[in-house]
C-alpha cells in the first residue's frame, strides 16, 4: 500500500516571519492526516519554518540544493547547510529550475545523489513542455528525465526518493491534466523503474502529481489509481486552501 504524500511549493513567495505565522497556523489547526505533509519555504524561511513545524508531523523541504559539499559556488546552498537547518527532503530538477536556471538532467543527477549520499530524501521532479508533448515527445522526455535523474542510483535508494509529475504546461495556469492523463504518464513512469529495477520498486515508488492542483481537484486525482500524493505550487500558498487539500481524504 502506498502512502498519500501532499507537499507544498512555496516558490519565492513568504518572508520568513509570513512563512512562519502561516506554518505555525497550519500545524495548530491541520488536527489529524493519514499521510505525509511537507511544506517548502524559500531558503532564507527555512529556520522560522522549522522552528514553527517543530512538534508537528509536516516535514520541511527546501527547493534546491547544490551539487557539491561546499566550496566556490557563489549564491549557493550545501546539503549540510539544509540538513543542519531541520530539513528532511529537498525538491530537485522542478520545471521552473529546469527552464529559467538551465538546469538539466546529468547536473539534476548529481544533486540527487548528493541529497541521498548526505541523508535527505528527495522529490524529483519530471515532466513535459507543451511543445514536445504536440510534438509526440512525451514520453521519450519522460523516459530521460526519469532514468537520467535517477542514473547511479541503487534500488534501495528508491525508498528515499518521491517522482513529482508535473506537466509544464499545467504548473501556475489553472489548466491541470485530466485525472486520466495524468495516471497515465505515472503508470508508464512505473514501467519505467519495472525495466530499470524491479516490479516491486516500481509498485512502491510514491508519484506525486502536480500542476494546478487545488481543492476542486484534488480528489478526482487522488483517486486514481497511480497517484499519490500532490506537488502544490500556487494553492500551497493559501492556509485555507492547503489545508482543504491535505484533507482531501475526510
Ligand atoms: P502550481 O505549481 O500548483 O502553482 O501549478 C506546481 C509546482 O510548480 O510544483
């Protein structure tokens, strides 16, 4: 049985005193969930946030990370600096990282080897343009983000890994992928990891969707059968509306 798993993207929005009072709400009111919770401040949130979820179950995720332990990179972030700040997982390889900072799948692969050699779990996140998804391309771009952000990786690292669906074209404008379209390209990431591991990895690999995921929607996406949980961009931002989402299940 795989576990719900709903996070929550902040992007560059919140100060850390907003992050924090919002966080410290959340943790008072969200009363019971079944699943995993994460919420994933901006790097200079990620203290205030910690210290706000401390007590409650909402792990802590950062957005990013470097590709190296330490040294001459300029305007960077280290695993240990995350670690050392509370955080449990980091989101890596997400679309906006991909197309406004030129990140691509061999320099995403080393961040994730890196996160998972220095302890912390990771999201990868994979998905297509608009453009390659007309030009027939989605699956082949779904292939090489998935067996290339995952290339080294031994099969028991797969349990410390979460693969985030996020069509491109779906993330920040309100058109989300119809339930069935989307547990269709998490099924054939399965076939994926069934050819590259086992069926077993592959049947336990929790695949968030995300892409306009709100509460209007989250159940129906939910419900299918290859979806497990919600990468939450844009409705992570509103207390009311993540906390509808986290409980999409009551
Ligand atoms: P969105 O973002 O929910 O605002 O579409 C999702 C994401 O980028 O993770």
């Amino acid at each position: 049985m795989r576990n719900y798993f709903i996070a929550g993207n902040w992007k560059m929005n919140k100060t850390p005193s907003e992050a924090a009072s919002y966080a410290r709400a959340l943790a008072a009111g969200l009363g019971t969930v079944k699943h995993r919770l994460l919420l994933a401040p901006a790097f200079p949130a990620l203290p205030a946030v910690a210290s706000a979820l401390e007590g409650s179950p909402i792990l802590l995720g950062a957005q990013n990370m470097a590709q190296a332990e330490s040294g001459a990179y300029t305007g960077e972030v280290s695993p240990d600096m995350l670690k050392d700040l509370g955080v449990d997982i980091v989101i890596l390889g997400h679309s906006e990282r991909r197309a406004i900072f030129g990140e691509k799948d061999a320099l995403v692969n080393s961040k994730v080897r890196l996160a998972l050699a220095k302890g912390l779990e990771v999201i990868l996140c994979v998905g297509e343009t608009l453009e390659e998804r007309e030009a027939g391309k989605l699956e082949e771009v779904i292939r090489r983000n998935v067996t290339e952000g995952l290339k080294g990786l031994v099969e028991s690292d797969l349990s410390r890994v979460t693969i985030a669906y996020e069509p491109v074209w779906a993330i920040g404008t309100g058109k989300t992928a119809t339930p069935e379209d989307a547990d269709e390209v998490h099924a054939f990431i399965r076939k994926i990891l069934a050819g590259t591991y086992s069926q077993n990895s592959a049947d336990a690999m929790i695949i968030q969707y995300g892409g306009s995921v709100k509460p209007g929607n989250v159940r129906e996406l939910m419900a299918m059968e290859n979806i497990d949980g919600a990468l939450v961009g844009g409705a992570s931002l509103k207390l009311d509306d993540f906390t509808a989402i986290a409980h999409f299940d009551n």
